[in-house]
C-alpha cells in the first residue's frame, strides 16, 4: 500500500490510521526508521527497560537473598 503524508515544520509526520492500526503501533508506540539506498524504510519498533547493576545495587541483591535464607539450612538424606 502506497500513501501520501506530510511532514509539518518540526519534521514530524503522520502514519495513516489504517496503517497504524495494520502494523500494531499505537498511541506512544514507536517506529524504526532505517536509510536504504532506495529511500527509507519505517518498521514498527519495541524497546525494552534495561537495569544497568551498580554494585551497590549487586551488594543488595546478595544482602536480601542472605536475608531470604536465613533460618533454611541444608541437610543430607540418608539413602
């Protein structure tokens, strides 16, 4: 499909509905685009939260699971 739109002042430009709606991006959803030497590809796009570990913050996952295993205590079966 084929579609004309324009691009305002700031370089913004607009999907059509039908094609937003088609493709699965929504309101604050985002769009990858990609240079090719044909001109420009726009695919949707996903991103993801991604947590960087400090080491304050490793130091705190081991405290809390010390903590998690207090009172369990391992013991051997008999067999």
């Amino acid at each position: 499909m084929t579609k004309v739109v324009n691009i305002n002042g700031r370089g913004a430009l607009t999907l059509p509905k039908d094609m937003r709606r088609r493709l699965g991006v929504r309101d604050g959803g985002q769009v990858v685009i990609e240079e090719r030497p044909e001109g420009l590809l726009l695919r949707p796009g996903a991103t993801f939260p991604l947590e960087i570990y400090t080491d304050a913050r490793l130091a705190e996952f081991r405290r809390n699971n010390e903590e998690a295993l207090t009172g369990y205590r391992l013991s051997k079966r008999k067999a």
